[in-house]
C-alpha cells in the first residue's frame, strides 16, 4: 500500500500521512508527478489509462503518479516509467517545467526529450492499455472529445506550444 505527505495549501509537508485510496482531507493535498515524453519529431508519447484504472479509465494522459513517503517526484516519474511501460528515462535530461496545485494534489511536471521505440515497451495491464506518439494537434482533439486528461493538459498547453514551436 502506497503511503503520501499530507501536504498545507502552500505544498509544505504536515508530518502527517496517509494511504493511496483515503479521501484527501478537506484543505490538504498530496503531491504527484508527471513526465511529457517528446521525440525528435516534437510527437509526445502518451498512454491510455486501464479500462481497470478508478479515476479517469479508458482517456489519454501522460505518464505520472503519486509521490509516495520518501521518494522525490523526480524518482517518482522514474518509478512510474519503469512500471508503467518499461522505459528507463534518461533522468540528466529531465526538465522541470511547471509546479502547480489541481484539485487535492500539488503537481511537479517534468519534460523529457527522449527517443523511445513503441515497440521496446511493455505495459503495465492494470494501469495502461494503449501507448502512441501523438502531435500537439492530436493532443488538442482529444481534449475536445474528453478523451484525454484536461487537467493535465491544461497546465502544459502553452508551455509545450511553445517547447514545440506549433
């Protein structure tokens, strides 16, 4: 079982914790972590969650999770991509590109421009279903069709828009 911080609205760490599957107490947060991969073609790799996932089954997102007791969320996003679907992550070249608050989670979200062969990766079943190299464009359709993680995606949009020159 995964053990978080309980974390104030400033992000700092309580002392306190609690288990991945309680309810995030009223005025408290949790942190978690998320990786945009970009290849040589500006194409992102994102991943579709486990028809067995609780929250958000069967929708496109990046790679990410939940920052547990003792880990940074850069180990974090190295753990999740290992797990996920098998890649090792090239960890001098990760970026930090935004920090910000969504919901019960204060969120670290790093860049990496990485060349990954989709067929070198093996996927965790009951976390992901599907993987592809998307382009921005794509990204922005299925935002519009809900299949893809909008609160994500919304604190990215510009920055990768820029990063990616579209």
């Amino acid at each position: 079982m995964e053990i978080w911080d309980i974390l104030d609205e400033k992000g700092n760490k309580t002392g306190k914790t609690m288990q991945k599957g309680e309810k995030v107490p009223t005025g408290y947060y949790h942190t978690g972590a998320d990786i945009w991969i970009i290849n040589s073609e500006n194409k992102i790799l994102i991943q579709k969650r486990s028809p067995m996932k609780r929250q958000s089954p069967n929708v496109w997102a990046m790679t990410g999770g939940s920052v547990v007791k003792g880990e940074t969320s850069l180990q974090t996003i190295e753990r999740e991509t290992m797990e996920e679907m098998g890649i090792q992550l090239n960890m001098e070249e990760v970026q930090l590109i935004n920090h910000y608050r969504t919901g019960e989670v204060w969120l670290d979200t790093y860049l990496i421009k990485q060349e990954i062969d989709l067929k070198d990766i093996i996927m965790q079943e009951d976390e992901v279903s599907e993987v592809k190299w998307a382009t921005y464009e794509e990204i922005e359709e299925l935002v519009k069709e809900n299949q893809f993680l909008e609160n994500r995606w919304e604190y990215v949009r510009d920055v990768l828009k820029n990063i990616l020159k579209v």
